[in-house]
C-alpha cells in the first residue's frame, strides 16, 4: 500500500479502538486484503461482486472493517455486501468508501449493503465518505442501505461525508420489528457544484418499534443538498426525523418530509430548519477573540463534527 | 482605561437617538454599574463599547488607542470581553469547547473545574454537555459568567448578568465581580449589584442623569426607574 492508500484508509476507517474481528479492503474495484475470525466469517459472492458477512449470536465489543478506497480516474465499482448479524450480537462495522482521483476521467462507486439483524442484535455501523484530488474527473458516491430488524435489535448509523464529493445519492430503506430500534445520524458538507441527495423510507411494522433520523447539512459555494424521508408507522411506534440545515454563499438544501401514521397508536414527528449561520452565533464568538471566518469554521466544524 | 466620547446612536430611520452624546471615563479596576429605566439606552451604550452595533458620532479610546472602528474581535483581543444578556446556544458545541475557545488554549480538567466552581457548577456535570437549550436559562448565565472568567480581560463587561441566577446566591455573583481585578462594566437594575459599585450610572433617556456612589444617585432612583428591584428577586 502506498501513501495515499493509507492515507484514504485513515481517514474513513480509524474511528474506533475496538478490536478488529474481520477485514476486506477493496481498492480500485478489486479486493486487495480479506481476513476472516472464528467468530466473523466472509464469503465472497459467486454471481456478483461483494461479500456476505456472517456475525455469530452473542459476539460482543468486535469490529469489522470493509473499506473501498479508489485511487484512479475511470473507475465504475459496483458491489454488494450483506450482514447477517446472529442474535444477541454487539459488533461495529466500519464501511466507508475515499476517492483520490486526479486525472480528467470520473470514478465511482455504488456500494449496495443490506443488513439483517437477528432477535437482541446490536450493530453501530459508521460510514466516512471523502473525495479528494484535484483532477477534473468526477468523485461520485452512491450508496444504497437496505434494513431488515427483528425483535428488540438496534442499529446505529453514523454517516459522515466532509466535502470533496463531486455527487452523491443515498437510498435507505428500513423495516422495523417489535421493539427494533433504528438511528441515523447524517451529517454532510458539500461545497463547489457538488450535489448530495439523501432518501430514507422506513416502516416500522412492530410494536413499539422506534426510529430517529437526524440530518445535518452544511452547503457551500453553488452546492445543493436535497433530503427527503418517508416514516410509515404500522404500529404503536415512534419514529422521529430531524433535518437541520446551513447555507452560506449560493447553496441551496430542500427537505421534502413525509410521515404516515397508518396506525392510530403511531407517533411520528418531523422538525426541519434552514438558514445561513445565527448572527447571534458569530457575535457571540468574535467577543471571544475569533475573527468572522475562523467563528464560522468552529460553528460549522462544530454542526458537523461535535 | 477606557474613555468614550460623546458617543451617541440613531436608529437606522434617523429620527430616534437611542443614545445621546455621552461622555464617561472609566479608570483601572473599578467596578461601574449603569441602571436606568428600561428604554434608557444601557444595553445599546455596552454593544457600543464592544462593537457588537457601530456609533453613529463619537469616539471610543480603550488604553489611549482610538478602537471606535475597530471590529468585535479586534476589541476582545485587546483585552475586553462582554456576557450577553441573552446568552448564546449552539449546536454541537459543548461547554468544554466555548470555555477552551474563550481562554484561547486547550485547559486540563482541573482548570476547567476551577472556573465552573467559580460560578457554582461542577465540571463532571457539564464539561461534556452540549451548550444549547437543554441548559436552563440560570446554567447558560453562568457558563457565560465562566466564559468572561477563562478570558482574564482588562475590561470585563456584564449585561444583566443576574437575570435567571435566582438559585444560586446574589453574593456569589457579587463576590466574581468583587475580585476580577479588572475593569468591570455591569448593567443591572439590582440594588446589591449597585451596592457593589465604585461608581453608578444612571442613563435617561439615552443620555447621563447622574453618576455617582449607590447612596448619592438612589434618591433619583425612585423617580428614574420607578420599582428598583431587590437583591432576591
């Protein structure tokens, strides 16, 4: 591996200091290091690229790391890669994908994940998206997350994506069983022309089923954010989706929120806020002895970061 | 210290002068306090001197420098620092962040724990904490009082800073002001704060009534501010 290989693996995968149970890193479309543990087993696919991940029941505090780092422009990757999360689990997987692409030809990667959590299981699962070079070609990011949560498991979503990103587009869709648990937490800055676009549905079938989706979004320069979710509450549940949002120079970011009490017992809440940085906000710091800019670095490092 | 001279603000419309050709001298580590009845022009008089609202006439001379356009931030490196009124809330920055951000370095625990103790909360309760509405409005009051503190200025303003304090007592706060060795500026309507005073200013009107110690203005007071409010309330 060289420089910027480990460089772009810092970045998206260096979050945590759980001990690593299982590894896959895939570079420029193909896989370039595969660890299995006695508790952790991946199987590549047969008919397509990717991976299935098989979590034992009752594995506790253990990590897997699948990275995707692309280093070259012209690069179309597409691959799937399921979980299957055995019951009374507690592990954390790391995902994430970081494009270094300088020449004048776009790069991209589709990745296409599902989850299946068994009755009691407990994933965090962090996901670090990063663009960086300065070639003309695109840096293009869309990942699709599919969901599926028995009884009583949690899954906790970090996704973060700082900039660099020419485009992106994620697409989650969720289905929640009794007493499931579901949280997202997505927190994007785009700048330049990119565009980010962000779809979540979920349903939450079971009783006492709960979802809450936080979204924070900082656009700069001519970007443009759009951000839609959709909560079908089937049950008696609680599904909750906030969407805060800050603009400076000619950004724009649209939130399109839809909440659907199918069942009486359902309680579904939706809290959306645009504008440029508080006024109030940067006095406040410039009393304490930073300039314009560097108060507006600490309130948008602190949105997106704290 | 800090020298202002006939200062004076109109609002935008130019026909309403918020503050009046004022003129005040205010000398090294003497504690000053000006009242006056709502509407007098006390909270636009410490924006003025910050720079947080530009004059409209007059000069602003802080250690002999003329600071009259110099932007907020120029002022607080200077050496001044202003508590808001309403004290500011943020999203995603935590009370550790504002008071590291406010001293201008990176304090350990026990620095931090000695400037919450100072206003009466405990580190381990709210280093972590995010400083946004979640706190009450006495917690915010006193993070703002702690983050004037970590700034150890030469001039340190307060506006009303004991609105929303009522749990914790009156003579906390006055013993801060007491022992800051600075120059402080305080607006307040509270008798024990005025008590407190080198020197009282009572503006009417956007102008200067009277100045002086509490016992010499109190009997304007009654006639400026109407109710004077109590040290408990």
């Amino acid at each position: 591996m060289n420089r910027i290989d480990k460089s772009l693996l810092e970045k998206i995968s260096a979050l945590h200091n759980i001990s690593l149970g299982a590894v896959n890193i895939r570079k420029n479309g193909e896989v370039v290091k595969r660890e299995n543990s006695a508790e952790i087993e991946i199987v590549p696919k047969k008919n397509k690229s990717g991976i299935d991940v098989f979590i034992k029941p009752n594995l506790k505090n253990k990590a897997v790391h699948i990275p995707v780092i692309i280093t070259e422009g012209g690069i179309d990757d597409l691959v799937f890669n399921d979980f299957f999360v055995g019951e009374n689990a507690f592990v954390t997987i790391v995902a994430g994908c970081g494009i270094h692409n300088t020449s004048s030809d776009t790069s991209r990667h589709n990745g296409i994940h599902s989850f299946h959590l068994e009755k009691g299981a407990h994933v965090r699962y962090i996901e670090r998206h990063i663009g960086e070079g300065n070639g003309k070609g695109g840096k293009i990011l869309n990942p699709t997350t599919k969901i599926f949560q028995k009884e009583n498991s949690t899954l906790e979503i970090e996704t973060l994506q700082l900039g660099g990103v020419t485009s992106s587009a994620r697409k989650t869709v969720a289905t929640l069983g009794k007493g499931a648990f579901l949280r997202i937490q997505e927190n994007i800055l785009t700048e330049n022309d990119n565009t980010a676009t962000t779809d979540f549905k979920v349903t939450l079938n079971g009783e006492n089923s709960k979802v809450e989706v936080v979204s924070r979004s900082v656009a700069k320069g001519k970007s443009v954010q759009k951000f839609q979710s959709n909560l079908v509450g089937k049950a008696s549940c609680f599904g909750r989706v906030e969407c805060d949002g800050i603009l400076l120079d000619e950004a724009r970011i649209v939130s399109v929120p839809m909440i659907d009490a199918v069942s009486k017992d359902a309680s579904l809440t939706h809290e959306a806020s645009i504008g440029k940085i508080a006024g109030d906000e940067l006095v406040k710091l410039m009393t304490l002895g930073l300039n314009e800019k560097e108060a507006e670095d600490v309130i948008i490092k602190g949105f997106l970061l704290g | 210290m800090l020298k202002i001279e006939d200062l004076s603000y109109l609002v935008s419309d130019g026909d309403k002068e918020i503050v009046k050709n004022v003129n005040l001298h205010f000398l090294d580590g003497k504690i000053y306090v000006i009242t006056g009845p709502n509407g007098s022009g006390k909270s636009t008089l410490v924006k003025l001197i910050m720079g947080i609202i530009p004059p409209t006439a007059g000069k602003i001379i802080f250690d002999g420098k003329d600071i009259t356009d110099l932007s907020i931030d120029e002022r607080a490196n200077l050496g001044m620092s202003y508590a808001f009124q309403q004290p500011v809330t943020f999203k995603g920055l935590k009370v550790k962040d504002i008071l590291n951000i406010a001293s201008h370095k990176e304090n350990d625990f026990n620095a931090l724990c000695d400037l919450l103790s100072k206003v009466g909360l405990c580190a381990k309760d709210y280093l972590q904490r995010p400083l946004d509405g979640k706190l009450s409005g006495g917690e915010l009051k006193r993070i703002e009082l702690a983050m004037v503190l970590a700034r150890e200025s030469k001039l340190n303003i307060f506006d009303e800073p004991e609105a929303g304090i009522d749990l914790w007592s009156f003579e906390s706060l006055t013993n801060i002001f007491k022992n800051l060795n600075s120059t402080t500026i305080i607006v307040s309507h509270q008798t024990k704060i005025l008590e407190i005073a080198d020197s009282c200013i009572l503006l009417k009107n956007g102008k200067v009534e009277k100045i002086g110690r509490y016992d010499e203005i109190k009997p304007f007071l009654s006639t400026t501010c109407g109710k004077l409010r109590g040290g408990n309330e």
